[in-house]
C-alpha cells in the first residue's frame, strides 16, 4: 500500500528539470525541462525513437533518469499512487483471463494494500469508472473479446478507479478506426471536468492541433512546446523529423511526414 504523499497546492502537477537519460551510449532524452498545470491536455509528437515512451516510464517512476528530477506536486513520482501509466496495447497479453472489471479493480490495489479483500466501497468506483468509459454493459468479458478502443476505455477506466491526477498514454489511438478513435478522444473530454491532467503520445499531428491544449515535440531533447501555431511550423517540424519530413506535390504549404513508428508509414 503507498504512503499518504501530500500534494503542495502551489506547485505544478508535473515539473520535469534537466532530465538525462542513457541507455550504454545510447541518449535517450537530453536536458528535458517543462511543467504541466493541472487539468492540462498535453500531446507528446516526435518520430519513432525520439524517446516518448522512456519520457512517460520517467515520470511514473517506472525508470530513474541519469540525471535532473521529476516531481509530482513537489515530490518524487516513486510510490505516487496518483500517477496511471497505460502503456501501448501491443505490451499486454490480451489472452490472460482476466475480466474488465477485474483489470479495472486492479486500479484499486495501491488503496486496498496487500492481501485485503474488497470492500463495496471499492466496487463502486470501479461501477463508476466503467460508467464514465461507458462499459458497463461488458464489465464481466474477457479483455480478450474487446475491440481496440474498448481495451483503452478499459484502461482509462483503471486510472479512474485509481483515483488518478495524472494519466499518461503512450500511443492509444494507434491503430484504432476513426470512430474508437474519437471515442477516445471524447473520454479524454470527460477527464477534463474532473481535472485530471492527461499526457497523450501520439503521431496523428492534425489530431494533436485539434483536440490538445498544448504539443510537445520531443526527439530526444524537448525542440518545440506550446500551441499548435506555434508548434506545427514546417521549420521547427524540420528540426525534430530532418529528412523525413517532405513538401507534398501538389499541395503548397502541406508536408508529409515518412515515419516507421506504425502500419500506415505517413503522417501529416
């Protein structure tokens, strides 16, 4: 069970200073600095291995930077149970046999401590969370039998019972047809209201400029962070995608961006 860690009110949710991280010889993030307000909508964009995954396993606690600090209302992320990392769906073993309010139920566990039972309390924040993703009606089916926005309702769901502040998504509209992914999309409307803080990776760009309040591009080093105008210039674009980032024929003032992080291969 994790300690009572409290929040100082006049600090950001989320303060990352001069993060290092290196795998051998390999850097994976250089000098990252940046701050999240509460209830903030953050896009992660960069190219495949820019290092946005290792930026989320940072800031949950997951992994522990070379060097710099990440804090969470003024402490470390070790043992903050309001921290929900969801990782990509290609990371989970969908045939464990397990159900949805089960895994849903698993976000409870930092609550219950080790070997207890739980309590109505408990199985009501889990009803309510499965509510507000709207799967109540599958609560009892293996996670297996999902579609793909359904499994990351699922998880969205778990952060909720939970009880988290921060929720960090790596990459949960991959893959997904266009409406699971406005599903999604429109969960994420509903985290805002309970001013959850949401950091979402993502390589949709036109989704990132249309549904997020801030976008961080990120290539290791953090290039460009604030507003889609002042985010998706083709100049600064260039600086973090280089030579896969190309004119579109035909199409004045449009680019396209050859990248190898998924099936379709090119974003714009």
């Amino acid at each position: 069970m994790y300690p009572h860690i409290d929040h100082l009110k006049d600090k950001p949710i989320l303060d990352a200073h001069q993060v290092f991280v290196r795998y051998s010889a390999r850097v994976a993030l250089e000098n990252v600095t940046f701050h999240l307000h509460v209830g903030e909508r953050v896009a992660v964009v960069g190219p495949n291995g820019a290092g946005k995954s290792t930026l989320f396993k940072v800031i949950a606690g997951v992994i522990q930077p070379n060097s710099g600090e990440v804090t969470i209302s003024g402490s470390r992320p070790l043992n903050h149970s309001c921290i929900a990392y969801i990782p990509q769906r290609s990371q989970v073993d969908w045939n464990f046999p397990v159900s949805v309010s089960d895994v849903v139920m698993m976000g409870r566990s930092a609550k219950l401590g080790p070997l207890k039972s739980p309590k109505k309390s408990d199985w009501d924040f889990v009803n309510h969370a499965l509510e507000v993703v709207e799967l109540s009606t599958l609560s009892k089916r293996q996670i297996g039998q999902l579609s793909g926005g359904q499994q990351q309702r699922m998880f969205i769901a778990r952060a909720l019972a939970q009880e988290a502040e921060l929720m960090l998504m790596d990459e949960p509209l991959t893959g997904l047809d266009t409406p699971s992914q406005e599903g999604l999309l429109n969960v994420l409307n509903k985290l805002r209201e309970d001013k959850v803080t949401v950091m979402v990776a993502t390589h949709d760009l036109d989704q990132a400029a249309r549904h997020f309040d801030r976008i961080m591009l990120l290539n290791h080093r953090i290039v460009a962070l604030g507003n889609a105008a002042e985010v998706l210039r083709s100049d600064i674009l260039l600086q973090a995608y280089g030579a896969r980032l190309r004119p579109l024929e035909g199409h004045e003032g449009l680019l396209t961006i050859d990248d190898t992080c998924c099936d379709e291969g090119q974003h714009f």
